[in-house]
C-alpha cells in the first residue's frame, strides 16, 4: 500500500513540475496522443514500455532533448542537451548568492573506489550510476533511494578494467533507463521500477578483454554504446541497439581487422590501407570508444571519439609507418546506418596514447565573419580543435597546456608537426602530455556567450621509452593478461629516477580558454593534475570538485574563488544543477582514482590529495541555497607501515619482481607501491595478508572482490619476487618515515650480481 502511494505522490509531483511549463505540457500532451495514434511513429511507447514501465518517468524522447532549453530545471541527457556543452541556463545561484549555497542531503554510496558518473535529472528524479556498473534512481530532493539495479558483474573482470570499476553514467529514454556493465552488457531498465526490460551482450570476441565504463547515448529509437581494452589488444568498435527490442542496427568497427578476412565496409577498406606490418590485426589494433559518442541533429551524425592504439608505440603497432586510421581520431557516421561520412585525426601515427575520447561539443559560432556549425574537443593532446562539422575540416587548433610532442598544427594539412627533440624511438624522454592527457575524460563546460572553454586542464609529463626487450630482439609478443603498451615498464623507476632533473614540474589548472584565439583568459593552478569535470552556469560561475577534496564555484570573468566545501575526498566526477519547485541544486559525486596511471600516492613535488589525507569517501552530495547539512570529519587515514620480515634474496629476483609488479599490478596497488587508498596499500599488508599472499595472486582467492587469479601469466617463483619486492620497498617507506633513511633507494635496476 505505501510503495502504491509513494508512486502516486511521485506522479502528482512530477506533473505539477511538468504543469510549470506549460509550453512543454502541451508538447508532452500531444507527443502522447500522437504515439498512441500512430503505429509507424519513430518516438512511440511500445507496448512493452505501457506495460511495464510508467508513463510518467523517465519519458524523455529526441523532441524533448531537442527542446531541452525550454524546461532547463531539467537535466536530459549526458552534456544535458544533444550540444553536451553542459553550461546551464539557472542562474538562482549566483555570484551574489553562492555565499548561501549548503549542503541539503548527501547519500553514502558505500565504496571506496571511483565515482564518475554525470546524473541524469527528469522531473524530480536522478538516474546515476556508481562502481560495479550499478545502477541508481533517487529522489532529488532527499536522495533517497526509489530503486537500484545491480548487474552483478564478476568480481574478476576487474582484472581486465584498464581503470578501476568506474561507470559514467545511464541514458534515459522513452520510459527506459539504459546503463552497460563493466563485463560489456548493456541494459534497458523500467525506469519507474529498474525491472530490467531488456539485456544483449555487446562483445563481439570475449577471448579479448572487452570492458565497458563509458554512458551510452540515445536518439532516433537508438542506444549508441562503445567499449574499451585497448592496453589488453581488442579491436574497437561502436553499436546501435533498438531502443525498444534490444536488435542491433548497425556496428561500426574504429580499426580494420584482418585484411585476408576482407573489410566490413569501404571505411575499413580504407583504413587499412595506413596500416603497415604482417600482423598488426592479431595485437587488436585498439581504438576504442570508450567516452564520447555525441548525437547530431543538423547533420544526422554520430560523432566517435576513438581511443589510442594497441600497443601504444607506433613502431611496434604499424612496423613501416602509416597514420593507422581510426586512432585518436573524430569519425562521424550517419545516425541511421552507421555509415561513414568524414574522420579527422588529431594525432596521426598516434605514439603518446594521445585518445581523441574526450568530450565533445557541438555549437554554432562565427569563424572569419561566417557562421559555421563546429564540434569542439580539447583531447590529450594539448591541443583545442575547432572542426567543422560539414566536412571534417580542422578551423582552429591551439594549444591549451604544455605541449612538447609537437610544435604546432598546420592548418592547410591539419597535421601535428612534431617535435624531433623528445623522439624517444632510440633513447626514453620526457614529454608533454604524458599518456594521461593535458585533458582527460573529466568535462569540460562551453560557455557560448562569453567564446570560452572551462577546461580541467593537467600538466603530467611521462618518460617514455622503448620496451627494452623488444629493442634487443626486434620481436613483439601481446600478452593477453596484462597491459601491452611497447612501453618500457619493467625499470621506469629507475629511468624516472635517473632523469629527475629534466622533468617538468606536474601539477593541475583550471582554465577559461578561448578556442578561437588560444588565448586563456585566467587560470587557476590546482596543486595535483587529477582533478574533476567542470560545470558552468548562466548565473556567472564555474563549479569544479579537485584533487584536495574541494568542491568550489569560480567566478567565471575572472577565475576568482567565490566559493568553497570540503568534503574530504577527492573528485573527478562533473557537477550537475537542476531545478525543482523554484529551487535550483548542484549535485556532485566525490571518490577518486580511476584513470590515473599507477593511480597511486603522488611523488613529490606534487601536493598530497585529499583521498591519501582521508580515506576515500563515495557519496553523492546535493547542494542548495540554505542548505544546512554538514559532513562528519573523517579520521585521518592511518599511514603506518608495519615492520616487514625481510628474506636475502638476490638482485636478480629483486629486479624480475619490480619488473612484474610493474607490469601486472602497479596500474591498480600504485607505482613503487604506493596506493592511492581506493585499492589496499600492499606495504600495510598484515601478516595474514603476507602469509595467504600466493593464494590471493595464484588461487584467486579474493576473485569477488576484483582481485583474480594471475595463474595464467606469473609462476609462482614470479610471485614470490614480486611479494620480496612489495616488501623492500614497504621497508624503504617504513625506514624514511621513522627517519632512519632520506630516502628510498630504488637501487635494483642497474646493479649486477657480485
């Protein structure tokens, strides 16, 4: 009786938001008389969705997107319109009221791990998802849980997640709510119950290691989704599904496979022509979409940001050279078929994992006295495209951060020129971006009036360097079971450490840069890179949650701080707001780790974050005018070592355990094990921990918990080194805190056995 009349209540607040908006009401009304008249009609309710889904949640539809700016209390869709410049219109909170800006309701998530998602918000709801591929629906005025939907992911496909157990987001459409799992399911959910509708496995080869994190995107009775497992050797690609049925529409591959296999169409036909080797197919090629798939209405595209290459270093991928299309490129495709129209590639014979995944906007703007239709990008490579969307053709290209791979782009060819100067092929260097990005997936915000980009912008540089054992034997051998990059992993801390004075100082900005000049208007230094997506408003800020745990509103003329919450945990994630009853909220989710590469404790000189300070806190926080609520101050987290029991072992097993750590487990327990604390710190390991060690690597023993079984690629003599090793450098941590050392030596690479 009270779920009935909790639904009844909902209905009843739903409509009178909806009534508030009488120009919508009257569209909604007769899109609903229409469906039900007209059995052919692209956007009508099956009876499926009548019969167990609601007429009244989550009834999203393209006309509804397309008017999106008429009903902005809203949040429709991932960038919140079809444009995804997510720059919101409400301005209630504004300069001159963000001092009254509070806490109203947070929600404990229950993980310690990575929250990325962007919220979808429909007449009083929020769809969101969380670790695990779970899936959320919430009152947004209490954040109270009205369903949940688990998909019960296995808890070993963690192993082939190449960034944590994250999810960005649902899409939300026509009574459904649409989420994909970590393992590559994709499901439609009722939005009013999460009874699932319908589910279809999107992987097309499961001997690869497929994943799924980014949010799918809806339009035209269509759900777009991609994938990643590029660093695991998969073969990239992008799907539309029946919105209704689940039946696949039409797959569009991002890389050609095996040429003697013939081409699934011209564009495949023709990328391979740029591909050189014997068998760059059998390493996967890469190139998956694995974020940003953007629907066009002007010109009935979809827009794919494709991914990086498998492995990373275009000498080993494409041996001879070649652009090797699609990578790190835009492709549009028609929104019907699937089928190609125009690419343009940000970063030919891609070197750097320089993905063009990033998000994209699309806006009109005057370029040299013409209005033109452009998609916007600030992808990894540092540089900010201004793309016409008719053809492909690159207008502008600046730079936005620290850029050394390349000098500048040439805009009669729309090629990078690069840089001979940082050309690691023969020797390792230093080089901006490193493989993290000056931009990442966090969003960016595009503020239209104003000709500005708010870019969460990072300088993290990289050395890299050939994979020694390829430079010896000329022979390149993709192991399935961990990343394949070409890099040189094995000794990468000696080689940093070796070349410490030549590396550019790291650290975080967010800007407000002008894509059409290149000029940044204000920038503001944020001491760690890794730091959450951006939010702008009409009412004159920009919102942004960072790296120490901050989550603040800048004055948007001039990158003042005009605001500021702690809430003791970092935050990647991008700031929604909406509108309920008159109110406007922001809501943010905080929890870090991810895409980091070696997601651990940051080396000096970069500031410790927020998540090493405390442990790492997911929870969804809503804020509102007057607001009230406060967090608990966590307890500091426990940075103690214990005392390890150190064996003699000898420099060889030393090095061979650095070398495997590094390439089977530093990605998720840290570089030089150190844990950024999403993950457990293996230099805190209790004695139990030690003594079950080779049951945890080799057996599978904490397999539920994401932790799988190595068995298929370590020995257990492998094992063993690594654990020596963990345990030398829980020592060096241990001695350097107590003081009986300056500083950890990192002494093994290098020496020779006397």
């Amino acid at each position: 009786m009270f779920q009935k009349l909790k639904k009844r209540v909902r209905v009843i607040t739903n409509m009178r938001t909806l009534m508030k908006n009488k120009f919508y009401f009257l569209v909604l009304t007769l899109t609903i008389i229409i469906s039900g008249c007209n059995n052919s009609d692209q956007e009508k309710v099956s009876e499926e969705s009548i019969t167990s889904g609601s007429k009244s949640i989550g009834q999203i539809n393209d006309s509804r997107i397309l008017s999106a700016e008429s009903e902005p209390g809203n949040w429709l869709a991932y960038g919140r319109t079809y444009e995804e410049q997510r720059f919101s219109p409400l301005k209630q909170i504004n300069k001159e009221t963000i001092t009254d800006l509070g806490l109203v309701w947070s929600k404990d998530m229950g993980t310690n791990r990575a929250l990325e998602a962007t919220p979808i918000v429909v007449d009083g709801i929020m769809f969101f998802t969380s670790t695990w591929s779970r899936v959320y629906a919430v009152d947004a005025l209490t954040g109270e849980t009205i369903w949940k939907f688990d998909p019960e992911v296995p808890g070993e496909w963690a192993r082939k997640a190449c960034c944590d157990i994250v999810n960005r987001g649902v899409a939300v459409y026509n009574g459904k709510v649409f989420s994909a799992s970590l393992d590559g399911r994709l499901f439609a959910l009722n939005a009013e119950t999460g009874e699932k509708v319908w589910e279809v496995d999107t992987i097309i080869d499961r001997t690869r290691a497929y994943t799924i994190t980014g949010a799918p995107r809806v339009a035209k009775g269509k759900v777009y989704i991609g994938n990643g497992g590029a660093e695991y050797g998969v073969r990239g690609y992008v799907t539309a599904y029946n919105s209704e049925s689940g039946e696949q529409e039409w797959r569009f591959y991002t890389v050609p496979g095996n040429p003697d296999l013939g081409f699934e169409d011209p564009a495949m036909e023709m990328a391979a022509k740029t591909w050189k080797g014997t068998n760059w197919w059998e390493f996967g090629g890469g190139g998956t979409v694995w974020n940003s798939i953007v629907f066009d209405p002007d010109f009935n595209n979809i827009y794919l940001g494709v991914g990086n290459g498998s492995p990373w270093t275009r000498e080993i991928r494409s041996p001879g050279g070649g652009d090797n299309l699609f990578l790190s490129s835009i492709v549009a495709v028609d929104a019907d078929t699937g089928v190609y129209k125009w690419h343009y590639q940000t970063t030919p014979e891609d070197n750097w994992d320089y993905t063009a995944v990033q998000d994209m906007s699309l806006a009109d703007m005057e370029i040299d006295g013409e209005m033109k239709k452009v998609l916007l990008q600030a992808p990894k490579n540092g540089f900010f495209y201004v793309i016409d969307r008719e053809d492909g053709k690159v207008l502008r290209a600046h730079p936005f951060a620290a850029v050394t791979w390349a000098t500048h782009v040439d805009l009669e060819t729309g090629r990078p020129v690069e840089n001979p100067e940082v050309d690691y092929s023969d020797n390792g260097a230093w080089v901006l971006p490193g493989p993290l990005g000056a931009h990442n997936w966090q969003a960016m915000s595009i503020d239209i009036d104003a000709g500005l980009a708010y870019i969460p912008t990072q300088e993290n540089p990289f050395f890299y360097a050939i994979q020694e054992d390829y430079k010896k034997t000329g022979v390149y051998k993709r192991n399935p079971g961990r990343w394949n990059m070409g890099i040189e992993m094995s000794s990468l801390a000696q080689n940093i450490l070796n070349n410490l004075e030549s590396q550019p100082k790291p650290g975080g900005f967010l800007k407000a840069f002008d894509p059409l000049t290149g000029e940044t208007k204000w920038s503001v230094p944020i001491p760690h890179y890794w730091n959450g997506g951006v939010l702008g408003t009409a009412g004159g800020l920009v919102f942004q949650g960072d790296a120490l745990g901050m989550f603040s509103a800048y004055d948007k003329e001039t990158g003042e701080r005009l605001w500021e919450f702690n809430t003791y945990t970092s935050m990647l994630a991008p700031p929604i707001t909406f509108e309920i009853d008159g109110e406007q909220y922001v809501s943010i989710l905080t929890g870090s780790g991810g895409g980091d590469m070696f997601g651990g404790e940051p080396l000096p000189p970069i500031e410790v974050q927020a998540s090493l300070t405390y442990n790492n806190f997911g929870r969804m926080l809503t804020f509102k005018l007057g607001g009230e609520k406060t967090l608990p101050i966590p307890n500091v987290r426990d940075k103690t070592i214990p005392e390890q029991q150190l064996m003699q072992v000898s420099i060889d097993q030393m090095q061979n355990g650095e070398s495997n750590y590094n390439d089977y487990c530093a990605v998720c327990h840290g570089f030089v094990v150190k844990s950024a604390g999403g993950i457990p710190d293996l230099r805190k390991m209790t004695a139990g921990t030690h003594d079950a060690f080779n049951q945890i690597v080799l057996e599978g023993l904490l397999a539920s918990n994401g932790m799988a079984s190595f068995a298929d690629v370590l020995s257990e003599q492998e094992v063993e080194n690594i654990h020596h090793y963990v345990k030398a450098r829980a020592h060096e941590d241990r001695e350097v805190a107590l003081g009986n050392m300056e500083a950890p030596q990192f002494t093994w690479f290098g020496q020779e056995e006397e």
